[in-house]
C-alpha cells in the first residue's frame, strides 16, 4: 500500500507463492481487498484475474489524496492492527 501511496494508484496487487490477493484503494483510508486467489484454485486462473484487473486499472488508475490526508495516522492504524491480530 505504501506504493499505491507512493505513485498515487488506485489499484494494486499482493501476490505470493500460494496466493495473489488484489487491492482497490476506494478512500484515503479505505481499501477493498479480494479474497485469495490460491495457486491451487481451478474456477479462476490468476491470468485470468490479472485480466480483468488490468482492464479495471486502465480505466482510472490515478488515485489522489485528501489535501487533509495525513499519513501519520495511516502507521498508527497498522499498529492497532497488527497489535490485534
């Protein structure tokens, strides 16, 4: 998320040996996050979401900040939730 900050994307991905999660920043501090994508599901291919993905970034990938957005606060949510988990 610090790179979908970074270069002010809308859209982004997790993707790891086991999984690929997919990410849609819909406020300053809200994120709609997929569920996994496992490696071994056979319903949809990671292809085929990355796909359909990139047709959704193309059509509005720049996301711009609140000029209130203070980013201090985003590190502390993630320490409240890490300390919860």
């Amino acid at each position: 998320m610090a790179q979908m900050r970074k270069f002010g994307l809308r859209y982004g991905f997790l993707s790891t040996y086991r999984g690929t999660v997919f990410v849609k920043r819909t406020a300053d501090f809200a994120f709609c996050v997929s569920p996994p994508i496992r490696d071994r599901d056979t319903n949809l291919s990671v292809r085929q979401c990355f796909a359909g993905f990139c047709i959704l970034a193309e059509q509005g990938h720049d996301y711009i900040e609140g000029s209130d957005f203070r980013a201090e606060r985003v590190s502390y949510i993630q320490r409240v939730l890490v300390y919860f988990r």
